[in-house]
C-alpha cells in the first residue's frame, strides 16, 4: 500500500503559507500578552485597605466603583480606609487600581513576621531563644505579641 500524499496546487500551497504564517503571528501575540499578564505582580496591601475592598466586593462593587469611592471619605468606614492609603501611601491611588485590577495580598504586620519568624525557627528544630523574641516583640511596644509567643512556647 502506498502511503498517502498531498498534493496542492502553487496557489492551494501559497494561502496554506498565509494561513501558517497568520498563526504564527497569532502564536506570539497570544505568548507576549501572556507573558505580560504573568509577570504582573499582586500588590501588598494593609489588612485594612484589604477589608475594605473585601467588603465592597461582597456587596456586588465593581473594582470601578471601588476606586471612585476611595476619594470620598465621608461615606462610610471602607471608603474611609481607602481614602486614608490613597491620601497618605506614595502613589497610593497608583497602587489601589493596580490592586483592584491585578489582585492584592495582605502586607504582613510586624506581630505577623515575629510570629512567622517564631514557627520558622520551631519548626526547623533550630535555636533561637525564646527571651530574644518576647525582647523584640517588647520593643515593637506590642505586649499582645508578647503574649502570644509566650502562649506558643508553652505549646511547644
């Protein structure tokens, strides 16, 4: 049996080119927005500002209306938030949009790094004294830390 064999005609070859070609084409457009669409990074924002945008999102808000209400601090404790980051944080405004439209985590508190830093080392088994976490946890002026790594050595 004889295999099978295509034979097109110069024209019939010349638009399988076109169309080869035109997919290709659409092949790198699709990859570069890819690409730009991955390398956007979320941006970190205060547990605050996230409840905020959490709790308009819940009410049905689009991230458009999020933002307008952000300029008006008189309309509740959520657009108060808002105003606040968008007043006080450098680009705030800036960085607000691109939370709403790429996405957002939480910035980390320094009770939540001493305590992420606490079960690092505990559960790594490695040494790290106990005083010296409660001593840095005093000096951030956050007795409440103070007593929750307190709460997880006697866990341990």
């Amino acid at each position: 049996m004889k295999p099978y064999k295509n034979v097109y005609s110069a024209e019939e070859y010349k638009q399988l080119q076109e169309l080869n070609e035109a997919a290709l084409e659409q092949n790198k457009i699709l990859k570069r927005q890819l690409d730009e669409a991955m390398n956007k990074q979320k941006v970190e924002l205060p547990r605050k500002v996230v409840e905020a945008i959490e709790g308009f999102r819940e009410l049905g808000w689009e991230p458009h209306d999020i933002f307008q209400v952000s300029y008006d601090p008189t309309d509740g404790q959520w657009s108060s938030e808002l105003n606040k980051y968008i007043s006080i944080k450098s680009n705030g405004a800036r960085k607000l949009m691109e939370a709403l439209v790429n996405g957002y985590t939480v910035e980390k508190t320094p009770e939540d790094r001493v305590i992420e830093m606490f079960m690092h080392y505990k559960n790594q088994k490695a040494f790290l004294p106990m005083e010296a976490m409660e001593e840095m946890a005093d000096a951030l002026g956050n007795s409440h830390l103070s007593n929750r790594l307190r709460e997880l050595r006697m866990n341990e």
